[in-house]
C-alpha cells in the first residue's frame, strides 16, 4: 500500500494545532473577535492543508514550494498566539499546548522538507554517476 499524506508525521500534528486553534477560538472574547479569530484559524488550516497539496504535487520545486507555505502560516500560528497572549488573558492557560503542538508540526515539516532535499540530491547524483558510467562504457566500447 503507498503513502497517502495522512500518513505524514507533520500533517498528523498540523491537524492537532488545527483542533487546539478551534477549540480556544470557540471560547468567550475570543470568540467575539472575528478577525484574529478568523486568521488564526485560516493559518493553522493553511499549514495541514499545504501539507496535503504538498504531498499530492508530482513536481519536486512544486512540493517543496507548498511545504514551505506550510512551514511560514506556522510561523503565522506561532505569532497570533502572542497577539491573544498579550490580549486575552482568561485563555492563556491554553496557549503553552497550543505553541508546543505548533511547533511539533513546524519540527516535523522540517525534517519532511530537509528528507524530500537528501532523497532529490541522491536522485540527481544517481542519474548523473549513471550517465558517466554509460559514457565511460560507451567510450570503451567504441
């Protein structure tokens, strides 16, 4: 059976932060603030989703482009949870699960991003040592 992209690690803990974000925007002023809110929740849902489209591209610069999409609404994650921080303090007690988890994802989507590079520079250098050595043997043989 092949991989499908919920079988990643990092989309696995992206859809944790997912649940953790919907479930502290659920709750009293938080809830009333419907544009901190609303980009919170859309930042946490881009790094799952961009996972998935990034797992589902077939192109090598078009994978790695929406991983790193991914990796920068992480970033995104991790900094509204300073502006509710700063402006919300009957949910604070929520926030340390919410950034740990966060940046869980963000760990696992670094390693999914620097596994993808090594596997692409083997390929590379596969197929490079593959064409000197028909060269070499053509050479010889001629």
């Amino acid at each position: 059976m092949s991989m499908v992209f919920e079988d990643l690690e990092a989309w696995k803990a992206a859809r944790q932060t997912v649940n953790l974000v919907y479930n502290l925007t659920r709750q009293n002023t938080l809830a009333k603030d419907f544009g901190l809110k609303d980009q919170l929740q859309r930042a946490a849902v881009s790094v799952m989703t961009n996972i998935a489209e990034g797992f589902e591209r077939s192109g090598s610069q078009e994978k790695l482009h929406f991983y790193n999409i991914a990796k920068a609404s992480s970033g995104e994650v991790r900094s509204l949870l300073y502006v509710i921080e700063d402006n919300f303090q009957d949910v604070l007690d929520q926030l340390p699960q919410i950034r740990q988890q966060n940046a869980l994802a963000a760990a696992k989507l670094t390693g999914l991003i620097t596994s993808y590079r090594k596997r692409q520079a083997f390929v590379t250098l596969s197929f490079i040592s593959l064409i000197v050595i028909l060269g070499f043997t053509f050479n010889f043989l001629t």
